[in-house]
C-alpha cells in the first residue's frame, strides 16, 4: 500500500494534532506513516518542529502550498515511499486554503496515476468553526470567513469533527446533524486527536477507502473569496531569549506573551484563530501554547519540565487582522513580556504579509 491524502480544515481545527494521533497508531500497529507540514512560511515553523519534538515521522513542505509544487511534492512522496518505506503520508495544507481537492490531487491523478492511491480527501473541523458557520455564539472572526469555512467542508471525502472530548453530548449530536445537513453524502467521523478517541477507526477508513474526487458547488464569487482572504494576515517568526540572571518559567513566559498578544488583537475587534509558540532547549525538553482565538484561554499544550537560561522561540499565526498593526502588534508583545521576565532577545527572522498583498514585511 502507497497512499497519500491531503488533510484540510480551518485554523484551530487540530490539522496537525490529527496528523500526530494518526502517524502515531499507524505506526504503532505495524502499517508505516509519516505526516508533512505545510505552510506559506519560512522553514522551521511551529507545527513541523513540534511533530518532531514529540518523535512523530514529519517532514516540512514551507514558503509555498502543495497546491502549487506538485513535483516538489512528488519528489517528497517517492523519497519517504522508497527510502523511509512508508505506506501511508499525509500532509495538511494552509489553514485557510480551498481547492486543494483539484490542484493536488487532480495534478497528481493526470500528471503521477502509478506514484501512489489517493486517501480520501479529509476535512478536519471542530466546534468553534461550526458555530460561526450555525450563526451561533460570540466569535470574533469577520462574517467573510463563513465563505472559506463552508467551501473546505463541501471539497471533502470525509468530514472529520474533532475535539470531541470537549463537547457535551447534546452539542456533538448538533455538530453532526449540522455537517451531515450541510454535506449529506459525505461521512462524519468524530474523533479527539487528545484523547485517541475515533483515531483507530479514523485509521481504518483511511486506509481502506479512496477518493470518489467529489465536484463541491461552492456557489460563491471570486469576490467573495478575495473578501475573505483579504481579511487575513500571516505572521512568523524565530527568535532567541536569554535571561541576563537567575533563570526563568518558559511555559509562564510563553503563556503570557500569548495573552498580550490575544489582548492586543481583542482591543482593536482582530482575532487570531491559531496562534502557537513553540520553544526546545538544548537538552530537548520542549513547551508549545496554543491560543484559538481572542475570546479563549492560552492553552498549554506541552509543559517544558524546567527552568531556563535561554530559550528560543517560534512564532506562527494567521490572524484576521491589518498585517501593519499585526506585525506591531506582535512585536510589542514580545519586547513587553521579554523586558518583565529580564530577557534580552535577538530576532533571527520575521515575515508579515497580508494575503492579498504584495510583499512582505
């Protein structure tokens, strides 16, 4: 067996997280896996180094889609088939992407038919994303997103709703109901990538299935489109942290130079629907926070095991907010939270770019 599927989903729907619980059964039960990070970022990014902090097969695809590289892609694909003996790869795409369905796999079907089977095409979401799209609760992010959330779940072969541990029973059954509504002919699998709960079965179908290559009527415009990535902004970057004395808390540290940045974006009405921290000292031991979005708590999801001299520092996030006042923003905080914790930093590098502009900061 030789099969590839794409993983697509919103910011904050837990894309690598299922990657990591998948890649891990997998290999667990004697069929090999590996997942690839994909982003429009430098190499490097928060995703990628946490997968291979925490000993998941990962490789990283960075500064471009797959959408867009398929002989890259497929150069990727043939090396871990052969050489890594890998009988099933995943990678995500960037987490606001549409259209994968017919760049990725409909150029590696015309262009690559005997590299590999093509999985089904899976779209990751999860509770808060939903109830935008259900016209439910208090999210920030502008209504022009419901376009982007809308089209991933109708591209789909499986719709996967994730973090199922943190849904009542009542709201899962909702959540179900809404996407089986929405996407009548398309399978629902519940699971949590936290608790391992659905992640077996998930394996099951994924490797016993195909893509059907479904054709989504999307029914919006191109303008609708470019509104909503217009809202959009991405910012990156790596940089170090030495404390001058004593020594210092990194899971503290991270945690609070996320709620200042959170803070921040609450006050001009922005919103972050994924930001993540990622820091690994010397020895290995390795922290990662997590924040999706202005109106929700910084989760922890990974605890470094003690203090710290120095430390460095992975930043990615997507944000619907001016990229101007993104990338001050973000770099405030930094400078802010650095100067209460008496650490001086040194930037290796920094990336802030709308995406529908030209450029980058």
């Amino acid at each position: 067996m030789r099969k590839f599927m794409v993983v697509s989903g919103f910011l904050g729907s837990g894309k690598t997280t299922v990657m990591m619980a998948l890649t891990n059964h997998l290999n667990q039960t004697g069929r090999k896996a590996a997942m690839i990070s994909n982003d429009l970022g430098r190499k490097g990014l928060a995703d990628y180094r946490y997968s291979r902090a925490a000993g998941v097969v990962s490789e990283e695809i960075s500064g471009e889609c797959i959408c867009f590289i398929t002989e890259n892609l497929i150069e990727r694909l043939r090396r871990l088939y052969s050489d890594g003996g890998c009988e099933m790869i995943m990678s995500d795409i960037p987490g606001f992407g549409v259209g994968a369905l017919e760049h990725v796999y409909g150029k590696l079907r015309e262009k690559y038919p005997d590299d590999c089977e093509l999985a089904p095409f899976t779209v990751i979401t999860e509770g808060s994303s939903l109830r935008k799209l259900m016209n439910k609760g208090d999210s920030a992010l502008p209504d022009e997103m419901k376009y982007l959330l809308r089209s991933q779940l109708l591209e789909g072969d499986l719709i996967v709703l994730n973090k199922a541990d943190l849904y009542t029973e009542e709201e899962r059954e909702e959540y179900e109901r809404f996407l089986r509504t929405l996407c009548p002919s398309v399978p629902v699998l519940t699971v949590s990538a936290l608790t391992g709960e659905g992640i077996p079965g998930l394996a099951e179908y994924l490797c016993s299935h195909g893509t059907e290559f479904p054709e989504p009527d999307f029914n919006v415009t191109e303008e609708q489109f470019e509104a909503a990535f217009g809202k959009l902004s991405m910012y990156n970057c790596q940089y170090y942290a030495e404390v001058c004395c004593d020594d210092f808390d990194a899971n503290a540290y991270l945690t609070e130079l996320a709620e200042e940045i959170r803070d921040r974006l609450a006050e001009k009405g922005y919103d972050t629907p994924h930001l993540k921290l990622f820091a690994q000292s010397e020895d290995g031991d390795y922290c990662k926070a997590d924040l999706l979005g202005v109106k929700e708590n910084v989760i922890l999801t990974r605890r470094m095991k003690h203090r710290c001299v120095d430390l460095p520092v992975v930043l990615n996030t997507t944000s619907a907010a001016d990229s101007v006042y993104l990338a001050k923003t973000i770099d405030e905080s930094i400078r802010l939270v650095s100067g209460r914790y008496n650490l001086s930093v040194a930037v290796y590098y920094k990336e802030c770019f709308g995406l529908n502009e030209e450029g980058r900061i």
